[in-house]
C-alpha cells in the first residue's frame, strides 16, 4: 500500500475509482472501476457510496486524491489591470462578496493565477460551499479515507491534457448529458473556465444502440439524465435519428454561443465526456464549429498515453491520471489545479493595509488600558487594605479606651470625649481635677445603668462640670421610668429628671433627662 494512489472522481452522474501504483516517478494505473451514485442523490451518500466501493474492491491506499465535478463548484474568470498576486487576492476578497450569494464564512474558495500578460492577468476562482465538504470529508474519514488534496474536474483534465496536445491556444470541452464545460488553455495553462448547462434528450438510448453495432464495441456506462420518452407511433430508428441530431445541433450552438461571448480564442477544440462515445461526433461538431474537434479517446490515430494499459480506452481515465500528476511533484507534468481541502485552501481573505495597522493599534491601546486598569485596581486594593488595617487598630484603640455606651451621640461630642482621653493618656489633664469633666467615668456609669434589656437609644450625650443632659428615644413611658429609676441608682448622678416626653409617629417616646453630677469620695 505504500506506493499507492487512489484517485477518485465524483459526479451526480457517476463515480469512478483509479489506483495508480508509483514506480520510479512513473504513474502506472493499476486498476479501476466505475458506478453510478443511487438516487436519490446526496452528499452523505454519495460519500458512503465511495467508502463502500473502496472496502469492497479493496482499494486502500496510502493517498488519496479527489475530483469534484465542476457542477459542485461557483466558477468565476477575472481579468485584472494588475499582475501582484498580492492585489489580486485583495481585489477578489471584495469581489467574491459580490458575486457568490453565500457569505465569506459559508464558502471556501481557491484560486488559479493565468500566466502574466503585460498588463493584465486572468484569474479563475471556484467556491466551494463548507457545508458540502464538511458533510463530505466527515464521512469520508469516518471509514479511513482522508483526501490530501480535492481539486475540480477542470484542471484535472488540462494537466492529463498536457501529455496529449501541445497545441499553442487549445479549447478543451468536456460534456456530459447537462452541461458543457468550456476550458481555454494557453501553452498549457488554464486562462478562463466557464460552464454551461443545456439539455440533451434522449441520446442515452441512441448512444448505447450506436455503439453496439460498432467493431470496437467496449463495454461502459454512458449515462445520461433527463430522459425524454416519446410517442411510440414514432420508429425507433427515425426517433434515435432525429432525436440525436436535434439534440446535437442544439449542443453546438451551446458551444458557438460560449466561444463567441468569451473573450478568449483557440486554434482547436478537444472534447471529453461522455459525448465522446458517439461515433462521428469529431466531424459533426466540426462542420459546425469554426475549428477543427478532436475527440480524446483512444482510436489508431490518437497518440496512447504512456503507462496505460486498459482494454476499454483511455478517455475515461484522463481525470485520474491528471488529478494524480498534479499532486506528485516528483513527476514531470507541470502542476496545477486547486485544493479544497478545509486547512489547505490558497485563497486567503486579504485585509486592507490601513485597517490592519489601525486593528492592532486599537489591540495595543486595549491591552495598555487593560494593564493600567490593572495596576490601578492592585494600587487601590492595597490601599484599602491599609486602609482596613488602620480602621481595625483605631476600633482595638477605641474599645479599648472607651466604654460600650448603647446608644449613639453627636460627632462633636464624640470627639470631645476622644480628646479628653487622649490628654488623660498623654499625662496632660488628671481625673483629679474637678474643673475637668469626667468624661470616662460618666460613660462607665451609663454603661452599667442602662440595661440591654431596654430598648432606649441615645441621640445626644451633652456632658459638662455641673451636670449631664441625654437626649433619645425608647418604646414606652414605663420604659423610661425604669431607666430612670437605674441611673438614679449611680453614685456619680443625682437628681434625675424627665424634662420631656413626646410620643413620635411611629409610637416612640422622644424623651430627654437632666441629672446633676456628683463628685465621687476620694476625689
């Protein structure tokens, strides 16, 4: 299996199989067959079918090769005023939007460059829907096959072509029963590709009769679609006759009306297909056609292809065996064609230079932003760190320079108290003198005398040398006589008075108590 290769060329009309074994950079076709895909006609099936082939007749190979009819593909020519691959690929990336009805992403397209002209260049460009082939190659590769390389009939054809005629400006047409493939070589190279669909009826039943009465009668599928029946009042030999030179005459101005809107001349016209298998059509199309046709199949006066050796003519082999030297490099027929594979495809969608400079400005500036941000919210979340850490060493300070007084007062008063203290820690102000107040001990009292059973809060402690006044509110009047009662208890307050009580809105009593301040024993 080592130096084998299978070449697979796939159509809605048929199938065929070719494996070529490699000996000293020379292709020999070692065997082949053909089939015609089921109907109805899908791409998992048509898939399926070819794995079945190749398992049944095994065919396993080291590598394969595929090529898609042209029916499968959207085929554009182009003709630029410029010759850079560089800005052709940049003006088709705008073009191909325009022409193809599916978006960028719904298609792989690939490319083939004419030679250069001194101005200008022809361009031929085919698209592939990625559905089509995802379907395709997943199915293909689900029973071992994995094509290296899926080219189109078209330049599988040119490249077989080339070890035939050496004809300088040669039409290659290639017909089967609903389009004629029209393929303009200059010195070998591809310059314009085009398709046209038309309608041969009834030439299946003409065909298969004709060559059956023929000394070089082989055995082959000609397959035709679209199969027109008749009246049967009509003879059979009167119905092959018409019917056939109707449909001819209607296919050769096919062709006259493709050569003459195409801006691209010939010398002489090569046909392939299935068409080829008509006895006389070289003659027919040529009295018709303003060049000379010559039908490539094998006969006593057509050159015989080096390396083939099948009984039933080479003309059904040409696509293999062109497929097969385009993707050898080793082998001496000049390489071209394109490759659909999903990874592998040349056409690349070019951006413009101007917004390809401005996207990665722009992703810079994003990235230098992002690390500032960064640098800013680290710096930010270190300060508030800090800031935590101070704010927890103040609270360990002040729980444990201050008395939990249940209930809030005023700032300035707050701070009053936390300056009184700081003097008592710094040494400048002492508890024994009765012109400052006491303002510790006072909290300590209120501390121990107002019970967390009560639901009083304080508003406002005003603390001074002659007496104390507490402001707030709480749930009941019997609430406040208690409390009242408790602080009358203290030996540091005396003469406890309610000096008002309201009832607010949402039922609290505002109140506010005055009581004197008595000096301790000892001090």
């Amino acid at each position: 299996m080592r130096n084998k290769f299978l070449c697979i060329t796939c159509s809605e009309s048929q199938v065929g199989l070719y494996q070529f074994t490699v000996k000293l950079n020379t292709a020999i076709l070692s065997n082949y067959i053909f089939f015609k895909p089921a109907a109805p006609f899908s791409t998992q099936s048509l898939a399926a079918e070819i794995t079945d082939a190749v398992e049944h007749n095994n065919l396993f190979s080291q590598t394969y090769y595929v090529a898609l009819n042209s029916r499968f593909t959207m085929l554009r020519n182009w003709k630029f005023p410029f010759t850079a691959k560089s800005k052709i690929k940049q003006a088709l990336t705008f073009e191909i939007e325009q022409e193809i009805p599916l978006s960028q992403k719904d298609i792989i397209t690939d490319i083939h460059l004419a030679p250069k002209t001194a101005n200008s260049r022809n361009v031929v460009s085919a698209s592939v829907p990625k559905q089509f082939l995802n379907t395709f190659l997943t199915e293909l590769q689900a029973r071992g096959i994995d094509p290296e390389r899926i080219d189109i009939d078209a330049f599988a054809l040119v490249n077989a072509l080339s070890n035939i005629n050496n004809a300088t400006r040669t039409l290659l047409l290639d017909i089967d029963a609903t389009r004629c493939l029209f393929i303009f070589i200059h010195e070998g190279q591809v310059v314009t590709l085009s398709q046209t669909p038309h309608e041969l009826q009834d030439v299946k039943r003409h065909v298969m009769q004709s060559i059956s009465l023929t000394k070089n009668y082989v055995t082959r599928r000609i397959l035709f679609n679209k199969i027109v029946s008749h009246p049967v009042t009509f003879s059979k030999k009167s119905l092959n006759k018409n019917t056939l030179c109707e449909s001819l005459n209607q296919l050769a101005k096919t062709i006259l009306l493709g050569i003459n809107s195409s801006n691209t001349s010939c010398e002489t016209i090569l046909l392939s297909g299935e068409t080829t298998a008509i006895p006389g059509i070289d003659e027919f199309l040529s009295d018709i056609l303003p060049y000379p046709v010559t039908s490539l199949r094998k006969s006593c006066i057509n050159p015989i292809m080096q390396q083939f050796n099948d009984a039933t003519g080479w003309g059904d082999c040409l696509q293999a065996s062109g497929l097969m030297q385009s993707a050898k490099n080793t082998l001496s027929l000049k390489k071209q064609g394109m490759n659909f594979r999903k990874d592998e495809f040349s056409f690349r969608r070019q951006s413009d230079p101007v917004l390809t400079v401005a996207k990665y400005v722009t992703s810079i500036a994003i990235i230098l932003l992002l690390t500032w941000s960064c640098s800013l919210w680290a710096e930010g979340w270190q300060k508030e760190k800090e800031a935590k850490a101070v704010t927890r060493s103040l609270e360990k300070t002040f729980h444990s320079a201050l008395p939990n007084v249940h209930g809030n007062f005023s700032t300035i008063q707050y701070i009053s108290i936390l300056q009184g203290r700081l003097l008592q820690l710094k040494g400048e102000t002492s508890l024994n003198k009765t012109t400052q107040a006491d303002t510790i001990d006072i909290l300590n009292e209120l501390h121990k005398n107002i019970s967390n059973q009560f639901d009083v809060t304080l508003d406002a402690i005003a603390i001074n040398t002659k007496g104390i006044n507490l402001r707030g509110t709480t749930d009941s009047l019997n609430t406040l006589e208690q409390v009242r009662a408790d602080l009358s208890r203290s030996p540091m307050l005396k003469n406890i008075e309610i000096r008002g009580a309201t009832l607010q809105n949402k039922e609290r009593v505002r109140f506010a108590l005055n009581t004197m301040r008595q000096q301790p024993h000892g001090k």
